[in-house]
C-alpha cells in the first residue's frame, strides 16, 4: 500500500514537471537564438531532453503499474529501469554535443546579448528550483531510479541556469566573451557525471546485481542464526524495481522436521527478512536426507 502511495506521488510530481520544464523549454530556446548564447541553447537542449524524459518517465510509471499477467510474470516494473537508463544515456549524449559546440566557440567567440542572456537565465534558475522543490517534496528522488535520473536532469538545468547567469554577468563587466563557452563546458561536466551515476546504476538493476542498500554477509547471517537451519546454498537476492527487492534461497533442514515445522521456519525467516527490506522472498526447504548443493551462492558465480 505503502508503494502504491509512493508510485501515485512519484508519477503526479513528474507529470506537473513535464509541463513546467516543457512550457519554459520553448521560452529558453527563444532567448537563445535572440540572444546567440551557447549558455542558454545548451541550457534549453538540456530542458528539451528533459521534457522528453519526464514524458517517458510518466509513461513508464503508467506502463510499470500494469498487473501481472502470462507473458510477464513479475509485471511491468522493469519499464522504469528502463526510463532511468535512457534518461542517463540522454544527459551523456547532452553532455557530449556540449562539449562540441563549446569547442567551436571557444575557437570563434561570437557576440552575445548579454542582458537578454542574463534575464532569460534568471528565470530559468527560478522555474528549475521550483521544479526541484516539487520532487524534492513529493517524489522518492533516493530511492526510486527513474526519479532520480528524472531529477539529475533538472539539476543539470539548474545548475545550467546558474552557470549562464554568471557567464552573462562576466560578459556584461569583463567582456568576457570566452565565459559563455566555459561555463557550459563546466554544466556539461556535471550533467555528463549525473548521466553516467544514473546510467550504471540502472544496468547493476537489469543485471540483478545484489541491491546497494542490502549486505549479503547481513542476509546470510540472519538466515544462519536459527538453529532450525543447518546450511543454505542457491542464494540470489536482487531488485525488481527500485525500491522491491528479491530473495531465492535453499536452506536445509533436519529431515525429521515435519511439514507444519518447516512452514513456521519459512514465516519466521519471511517476517526477518523483510525487516531487511526484502519484501519478495522465495525459500525453498531440503532435508539433509536429500541435499541438492552446498554452495552458498549459485555455483555459475564460481566459473
């Protein structure tokens, strides 16, 4: 229930941004050609991948809510991975054509209108800081990887914003030309850092990498800890979605255990681990009259 509340959050707060960031996208690349500013179009190319990606992002939420069905038996969370990793590789790819048009204007410095430069980005900062309120009030921007990657791209627009107004400010009192390309080669950086974090962590999720908020050792400790457990093998413990994580295991029992003992072992050994914040667990009970493996983790890990 809980998750559902923070779903329903998560997708309102993306959607009320979506039409923010679309709305001042149109504005800021106005200013841009108007005022010839490398500053304010990366800024307003930066907001345009960002429209576009809070729109996937909706979509996802949307698509990941969808019920287990057939062909797809854990459902449909994964699309928000999915959102995250293509909102990552966007901010690289942002970062990237940056780099090159910082590249030719720091060969060829163009003339820059300064003071549109500077009003135009000031809004900018305004509106971005009101959308990272918003997700920072109402979204899961930790523990939710398609939020999160959501929010990196406006903080690289904030931070866009910030870097054009002290640009048009060197500009206006130094003539500082040169300030314009530096200041989104430094923007780019950051957003290039951002799209990677989230791009890395998206793919240890599809790769059912080990959730960074659980320790192994922790898990295999309090499985070993009842004495109703004589030894474990088979253990797998990875992330449906962000924020739902999984657990397979064998464990090992006395074969005289009967039915019903081994049933409270596997409810005791549940409630223990979603303490954890594993909240889908799967264990499967042996006997040692007919033990399958001894290996802690999956014997393909050892190849």
């Amino acid at each position: 229930m809980a998750h559902d509340h923070t779903h329903n959050a998560n997708k309102k707060v993306l959607q009320i941004s979506f039409f923010i960031i679309a709305g001042f996208m149109i504005v800021e690349a106005i200013g841009g050609f108007l005022t010839n500013s490398l500053a304010l179009l990366s800024d307003a190319g930066h907001m345009l991948s960002d429209a576009i990606s809070l729109g996937v992002a909706v979509l996802a939420f949307r698509f990941g809510s969808k019920s287990a069905d057939y062909s797809k038996t854990y459902g449909y969370k994964r699309f928000e991975i999915l959102a995250a990793i293509f909102n990552g590789v966007t901010l690289i790819l942002v970062s990237l054509y940056i780099f090159f048009e910082a590249y030719q204007r720091f060969t060829d410095p163009p003339e820059v209108a300064s003071t549109g430069m500077l009003i135009v980005a000031i809004i900018g900062l305004l509106v971005n800081l009101v959308v990272a309120w918003l997700m920072m009030r109402g979204g899961d921007t930790e523990g939710n990887l398609n939020i999160r990657a959501a929010f990196m791209h406006v903080m690289g627009d904030l931070l866009g914003s910030i870097g054009a107004i002290i640009a048009a400010l060197l500009i206006m009192f130094f003539g500082w030309g040169v300030a314009d390309p530096l200041a989104s080669v430094i923007v780019a950086v950051l957003i290039l850092f951002s799209g990677w974090k989230v791009t890395r962590s998206s793919i240890h999720v599809l790769m059912e990498g080990t959730p960074v908020d659980i320790d192994v050792v922790d898990i295999i400790k309090i499985l070993r800890e009842d004495d109703r457990v004589l030894n474990l093998h088979d253990l797998h413990v990875w992330s449906i979605t962000s924020g739902q994580h999984a657990l397979s295991c064998h464990v090992i029992v006395d074969g005289k255990k009967t039915i019903a003992e081994s049933q409270l072992l596997l409810d005791d050994l549940e409630k223990r681990l979603i303490d954890e914040g594993i909240g889908h667990v799967t264990i499967q009970v042996e006997s040692t009259d007919n033990p399958h493996d001894e290996n802690i983790l999956c014997r393909a890990l050892e190849e």
